[in-house]
C-alpha cells in the first residue's frame, strides 16, 4: 500500500493521536461542531473497521438539534420509568443530557441472527472499533469526543423513537464538538498490567 508519510512519519502521527485523545464530558463540548465533510470522514472512518465476515454489525443514528427536543422527552420519561418518584430536579437533568454537544450520535451494534454467523462478542469488537476509528478521527480534526451511555439506553422508549429492530442493541452516544476546557488526560495502565506470555 502507497503511504503520504514515511512509516516512520506514520508510527509517530498514530502514536500522538491515539495517546493524546481522551473523552470530553458533553458539557465541555460546545459549537462549532463538524461540517457535512468532517462528519463524513469519520463516517469512512467507521467504514475502515476491522469486520470480520464483512456484516457491518453497526449502525449509526444522528440526533440533529431539531430532534434533540424528542430525545429529551425519552429521557426524561425513561427516568420516570424506573422510577416513578423522580423529582422535577431529576427529571429535568435526565432531559438535558439530549441539548449538548453539536455532534449526537447513537451507536447501534446489530446483533441479530447473520450470515456467515459470526459471534455476537466478535461483532461487538467490530462495533467498538469503528466507534474508536470515529473516535480518533474527531480528535485529528481537532474536535472533542466523548462516549455517554446509561439505564436510558435499554428504554423501550428509546428503541422505539430511533426504530431499533429485535437483534438491535444501543450501545452508547458518540458526542463531538469544540472543547471549552481540556482537563488532565488520565494516567493509562501500564501494558505489564494486561498482558503475560503463555
Ligand atoms: C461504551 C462506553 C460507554 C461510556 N459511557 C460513559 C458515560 O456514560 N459517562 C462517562 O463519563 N464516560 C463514559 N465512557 C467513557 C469512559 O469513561 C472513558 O473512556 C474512560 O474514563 C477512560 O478515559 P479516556 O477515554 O480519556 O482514556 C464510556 C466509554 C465506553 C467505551
């Protein structure tokens, strides 16, 4: 394969953008948010996952700001869901959660019955790292990124208003935007701690 940069140019480039990405609460996550084009670019991104079996066993569903208003209302009625006693306090935080960064996106892994039949936790390595490939392209765009997820995603509420089908899961919310403060990236675990030899 043809490169733009030298191997050498490369491994650095990656090395950067994977170590200096870190999530961003949605609250630090203001406008401007990616144009059609960027968004498109860290859709291909997406695309370039690993696959095995080449099922796409993801989806992706973006919330524009018209719609955010509809979201807020599952979320706050999916609080009441499970549990009746929430105060207005609550309920009106569950809500906010749908207004903030410009870029809202859920992530739908598609975990139904397939041919070839792959396994479903093979499918969901596929899902995590299109979401990462979205992920990193953000950040080299030099955007913020954070992943949201909670009880609201299993709400049959939440099903119904993004149309997920029987073998749909939601998996969580990819939030993209300009970060108002950046804050310590956390300190990452030592590979000695994840990995012997056989
Ligand atoms: C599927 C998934 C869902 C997540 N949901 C949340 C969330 O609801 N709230 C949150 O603060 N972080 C969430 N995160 C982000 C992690 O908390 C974050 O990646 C972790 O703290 C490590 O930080 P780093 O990404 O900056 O290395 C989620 C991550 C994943 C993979």
């Amino acid at each position: 394969m043809d490169l733009a940069v030298s191997p050498g140019e490369l491994s650095d480039y990656a090395g950067e953008l994977i170590h200096s990405r870190q999530n961003v609460s949605p609250r630090r996550l203001v406008d401007p948010g990616p144009t059609p084009a960027q968004l498109q670019d860290m859709l291909a991104a997406a695309a370039a996952a690993p696959d095995h079996g080449q099922l796409m066993p993801w989806r992706f569903v973006i919330v524009p700001r018209n719609r955010r208003e509809q979201l807020a209302e599952v979320f706050g009625l999916a609080l009441l869901d499970r549990d009746p006693l929430a105060s207005p306090e609550q309920i009106a935080k569950a809500q906010e959660k749908a207004h903030r960064a410009p870029l809202l996106m859920l992530v739908v892994a598609r975990l139904g019955p397939c041919e070839p039949s792959i396994s479903v936790n093979e499918r969901m390595v596929s899902v995590g790292c299109a979401v990462q490939n979205i992920l990193l392209t953000a950040h080299s765009q030099s955007f913020g990124s954070g992943l949201t997820s909670g009880q609201a995603l299993q709400s049959p509420r939440l099903r119904a208003l993004f149309g997920l089908t029987q073998g749909e899961e939601a998996v969580c919310f990819i939030n993209v935007g300009t970060v108002t403060r950046h804050r310590m990236p956390r300190l990452r675990p030592e590979p000695s701690s994840f990995v012997s030899s056989l």
